[in-house]
C-alpha cells in the first residue's frame, strides 16, 4: 500500500507527539527539512505558534527564522546540523542565531537527531535548541 501524499509516516506523527511533551523548543522536519511542527516552547522563543505558520518548506523557515551566524548572514541550509542529521541519519550539533517574528535575534546551540524508520534512510530529524546567554562562558 502507497502511503498518499498527504499522509505522514507514522514514526513522524508519533515524534510529534513526543515533542508536544518537552518542555525544551523543540522541531519536527521530514525527510526534505521542511518544518511539520514545532512545539509551544518554540514558538514562544520564535514569537509565532506553530498554529499560525503551519508547515515551512526549507526556504520559508530559514527566510523566517534564520538560521545565521554571529555577524548576521545567513546559514546556508545544507551546512546545518539537522541536514547532516537527515542526510547521513547520525546525530548532529551546531550554535547558530535565529530571528524571532518580531526581529529579535537570539544566540542558539541545537542538536539534530534523525528519524530513522527503515534502511533506506531518516524520515525526518527533531531538533531541540536553547537559548545561549552570552554571559555565559564557552563549554
């Protein structure tokens, strides 16, 4: 049985789930990077619920929120740690900034860990990230 387009595969619907429990910003992408959800703890950091921007492709997301590095340009999608988490289906980490909907920017480090449902590669990656507070020495 062909899974229909608009179907999501079952191991990112329960990963859904999951991340609706976390307390940590969290976000759900399949298999393109496109964002399918992220949880209320990262839409209070984004200053957007997930409810208002529905799914992202990976062009409207990194348009909306960035990812970009610590002089302001932006992060070029397939230099992400969730795309190698997805791509290569091993876990991943970076330190990035993000824009929030009202502009702000806010230093990040965020770990990608991929879906992996079958041997023909990862269905998606979540990626929980938190706020860095720059007084805070370097680890």
């Amino acid at each position: 049985m062909a899974i229909q387009q608009s179907q999501k595969p079952l191991e990112l619907i329960l990963a859904r789930n999951l991340l609706t429990s976390v307390s940590t910003p969290a976000f759900l992408l399949d298999a393109e990077s496109a964002v399918v959800f992220y949880n209320e703890a990262a839409g209070a950091l984004l200053g957007r619920p997930f409810e208002d921007s529905g799914r992202m492709s990976a062009a409207q997301w990194t348009g909306a929120f960035g990812p970009f590095d610590g002089d302001g340009t932006p992060v070029e999608v397939d230099s992400l740690a969730v795309t190698d988490a997805i791509r290569a289906g091993r876990p991943a980490h970076g330190t990035f900034e993000i824009r929030a909907a009202d502009g702000e920017r806010t230093a990040v480090e965020a770990s990608a860990f991929p879906i992996v449902a079958s041997p023909n590669g990862a269905s998606g990656a979540m990626v929980l990230f938190w706020p860095l507070d720059r007084n805070e020495p370097t680890r």
